[in-house]
C-alpha cells in the first residue's frame, strides 16, 4: 500500500509569484485535505477536497486554491505568494465518505519559502 | 482563545518513563480526537484516534479523552529515545476539520 507523497519537496520562490504543489493520496483513499503549518506551530485547515469538490475551508483568503482530480490526486494552488506563505504544507489523505473524513494521514510535505 | 491548547514543553524525560501528554479545547463540535507524532521534517504520523470519552490503549500508548471538562490526554509506557518527537494533539469535527494544538516537544535520553 502506497502512502500519501507529496511534491516537490522543497521549494524558494519570491513573493508576488504563484506555486503549485501536488499530492497524490493514498491507495483506497477518495478525500483529501491541505494543511500549512508554520514552524513551532501545529498544522492549520486550508481546505478538503471530496469527489473534486471543496467540502469545507479554513480561514485562508482565495489566493489559496485547489482541485482534485478523478485519481484523487489534488493540488494547491497559492497566488500573489507573500512573506508569511512560508511554512510546510501537508497534504493529508483520509478513507470512506467526506463525513467520516477524521482519520488522515499526512504526506512528507513540502517545505515552501518565500524570499 | 485558541480551540485547542497544548503545552509546548519542551518535556525531557529519563528512558523507560510514563509520559503524560495533555490538552485542553474549547470547541464542543469536536466529536473526534486525534494524537499524532511528528518527527523533525517529517509529516504527522498518526497515533490514536478517539470518539467519545474514555480510554483506549494502543501498545505503549493510551489516549483519554473527558469531554465534560474538554480535556484529553496521551500517555507513553516504557518511553524509548524513539519516541522523541512532537506530539500533536487535535480535535475533529464530523466533515474531517482537524484543529490542531501547537505541539509538545519531548526528548525521552537515555
């Protein structure tokens, strides 16, 4: 059984710019949910992502987008990229229907800085 | 006030100590708590999960929650110099939001 990987896993990108930071989850998982943790603090809700539908968003403004595709596999998208973008982000993968979406598991993560 | 308080530590512990690992909320939609370990660079592992208030033990570990006081707790058996990690503790509502507290850091040295 396949994990949760996330892509790339590193990556410097200088503010005002866009990324693009994918994940593909985990085999016989159909839900998909971002998270951004910055250093010293736990993970914070960006978004969910159920059968290519946002189901459900935490306090993060539009610049932050996502998609999922037929594979599950998802996407963040985050534009006009600023200073305080800096953190990891985790891309978490979870089994069964969006309501009983609780239990995650987390991808690696990928370490994004903003110069 | 955050939804959901931890202490940050750090916790140093002597090998072969009882940790207690602990965390205070104040959303009463949580219907779900989780307790994850988190190595250095590393995504969160997934320990327990709970759902309603009571114990349940996993091996070395044991996860408590009391909802009447909103407060839940990790406990470690035996610790082993492996299981220095951060321990993240979150509450979870019935779409799959996970809020998490800030994580405790805890160094178990030989």
């Amino acid at each position: 059984e396949t994990g949760v990987t996330q892509s790339p896993t590193h990556l410097i990108k200088t503010r005002g710019q866009q990324v693009t930071l994918r994940c593909s989850s985990q085999s016989g998982h159909n839900t998909v949910s971002w998270y951004q943790q910055a250093l010293g603090q736990g993970p914070q809700f960006i978004f969910q992502y159920y059968r290519e539908e946002e189901n459900g968003r935490g306090n993060f403004p539009p610049r932050f987008s996502g998609l999922q595709f037929p594979n599950y596999s998802s996407e963040l998208n985050v534009n006009a990229l600023e200073l305080d973008d800096s953190a990891l982000y985790l891309c978490a993968s979870s089994p069964g229907a969006a309501q009983s979406s609780y239990e995650q598991y987390f991808g690696p993560g990928t370490r994004l800085t903003v110069t | 006030q955050k939804e959901v308080e931890q202490d940050p530590g750090p916790l140093s512990v002597p090998e072969g100590a009882i940790v207690s690992l602990n965390c205070t909320y104040s959303n009463s939609a949580f219907q779900y708590f989780m307790w994850y370990r988190q190595y250095s660079r590393k995504g969160p592992e997934l320990l327990m999960y709970t759902y309603s208030s009571g114990n349940k033990e996993d091996g070395r570990f044991t996860a408590q929650v009391d909802k009447s006081s909103k407060y839940i707790s990790l406990f470690i058996r035996d610790s082993q110099p492996s299981d220095s990690a951060t321990y993240l503790c979150a509450g979870g509502t019935s779409y799959g939001k996970l809020t998490f507290g800030q994580g405790t850091i805890l160094t178990v040295h030989p």
